[in-house]
C-alpha cells in the first residue's frame, strides 16, 4: 500500500511489524570520487574542485567513527570514471522482512544517465555476500535512487518515500508490492533538496530531524503523524551544510556535518549526541554522511 495524504493514513504506526536496526555499514572508497558533471544545484559551481587528499582523510575519519561505534564496514573500492560512486546510499535498497526474516537489496535505476553504471558494481557485491538481489518489474520505465529517497522507518516495517526530482511515485507502488510494505509518499519541492536524505532524518521511532523549507504542508502534516518529535534544522544548516543528511546509527549517536550548531544543539536537548564530522569535500557534490554509507542487515 502506497500513502500520499494524511487522510489516507488506516494505521497505526505503533502497531506495524518491528525491525531491527541494521548493524553493519557500507562504505564505498573515494580514490575516484570528483565533481565531474552538474546534476544537482550544489555541484555547480564545484566541477574539478574536489581536494582528493582531504576527502580520503574526511573518509577515513568517516570509516573510524563507525568502527569506534561498533558498527563494523563492509568496504566497496570505487571504480574509474564513477566519480559518485562513494555515494553508496543511492545504488539500492537494502532490505529485511522481519516476518519471512529475509534480507536483501533492491537495485536502483538512476535518474542520471552518468550514474547509472554504478548500479551492476553493488549487485554483484551484494550477490556475492548473500544477499537476495532484487529489482523493480522490466517492463515498469521509472527513475529510482535507493536509500537516497526511500528511508525506513527506524524499528518499524515501513518505508518513507521522496519523489519530486529523482525516484518517480511509480515506484514506490512497485516496491511496495514487491517487499509487501507500507510506503508513505512525501513530495519534495525545492531542488537543493533533491534527495529524500537531504531533508528527513528519521533518528530513531519517534524523532526525526527535518528542513521544513523542503515540504509542503501536507507532507509536513504527514511526517508530524509518523513520529512524536519533530526536530527541525535551520534552513541555512540544511540547505547549505546538508545537516539533515546526518545518519543515528543506534538511536543515541548523531554523525553529522561539523558546524551545524543550531541543530546539534537542538538534537542535544532531545537527548541525542551529535559526533560532527568535516564531509567538506563531498557537501561540493551534494552529499554528506547519509549517503557516503549503506546500513545492511
Ligand atoms: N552527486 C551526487 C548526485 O547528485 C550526490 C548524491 C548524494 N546522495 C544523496 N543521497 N544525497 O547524485
């Protein structure tokens, strides 16, 4: 079942099927990463500025606070001429059905022609480790970015999905079949942020941290029903150091973009504990924490 208004919500998100939190990470290496081509606002004025010595370093502390977190990674080496490889949010949708106890990943079909090799890269990875590799209907034409725009609902069965620049509504009907899960629809409509992960951080079941400016009211009125505590960003920090772009990997810890000081101490006094990390070079392609990881169950 597919939801796109507050009307239509026919349950209770208290009495959906648990998930585990997924405990390991993804992380794919940026030797190759670069901003090479323009397909979001914030990589305009940005293509061949990438100091690739500092995003190594900027990774590696990346990788580190995981492995101090408990969180053990499974590392992807990025390949030639996919400069957004290291994004390893947006390729699939990684996956388990608590009722069947079935895990595995979805493959993407990117929205950009540029990204769209990287997709085979993470289905061989994924089939090699195990996993059940699945894909959207071949007869079904329609864009879709993985973690980038369907985010699960921290604990609980269900998936929450951006449309507006990238995925496509059609498939979120499509996925939602295939996994046999509930998808709430929030339309995105204001291109800087592009993705789902760059407005709506879901912490744990019932905080979320959000950009206001990126939703309308409805969907602002849906998100509000989904989780007790609303936590919004300021716009600046969201838009411009992709503060929501921030990732809780055990509903205490908070990563996220170093200088977000409204939000970390908003996050603070909901009792969280932000671990701000410099994603510099990578905020000039458009992305931060959220989508330079992967959580697999
Ligand atoms: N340059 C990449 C793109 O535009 C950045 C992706 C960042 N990922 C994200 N989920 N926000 O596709």
């Amino acid at each position: 079942m597919v939801y796109t208004s507050l009307d239509a919500l026919d349950f209770q998100f208290s009495d959906l099927p648990s998930l585990p939190r997924p405990n390991r990470v993804v992380l794919t290496t940026p030797t190759h990463f670069d901003v090479e081509y323009v397909i979001n606002p914030h990589m305009s004025d940005n293509v061949g500025a990438v100091n690739k010595e500092v995003a190594f370093q900027q990774w590696k502390a990346l990788r580190a606070t995981y492995t101090a977190l408990d969180v053990s990674p499974l590392i992807v080496n990025g390949r030639p001429g996919l400069p957004d490889m290291v994004f390893c949010a947006n390729q699939t949708l990684p996956f388990y059905q608590p009722e069947q106890d079935r895990r595995g990943v979805v493959l993407s079909r990117m929205h950009a022609e540029q990204r769209r090799e990287e997709v085979p890269y993470y289905g061989e990875m994924f089939a090699e480790q195990g996993y059940a590799v699945e894909t959207l209907p071949d007869d079904l034409d329609v864009d879709f970015e993985g973690m980038g725009d369907a985010i699960w609902h921290p604990g609980r069965f269900l998936l929450w999905g951006g449309y507006g620049f990238r995925t496509e509504p059609a498939a979120y009907e499509a996925l939602s079949e295939l996994l046999d899960v509930p998808v709430v629809l929030l339309e995105l409509q204001d291109a800087d942020y592009y993705h789902l992960d760059t407005c709506f951080c879901p912490l744990d079941s019932n905080h979320v941290l959000v950009a206001p400016a990126a939703f309308d009211d409805e969907s602002r009125a849906i998100i509000e029903q989904g989780f007790d505590t609303v936590i919004e960003a300021p716009d600046e920090e969201a838009r411009h150091q992709f503060a929501c772009n921030a990732h809780s990997p055990d509903g205490k810890h908070v990563l996220i973009q170093e200088g977000c000081e409204g939000t970390t101490e908003r996050l603070r006094a909901e009792g969280f504990s932000p671990i701000e990390l410099d994603t510099s070079e990578f905020l000039k392609s458009g992305g931060s924490v959220f989508c330079m990881k992967q959580m697999i169950w």
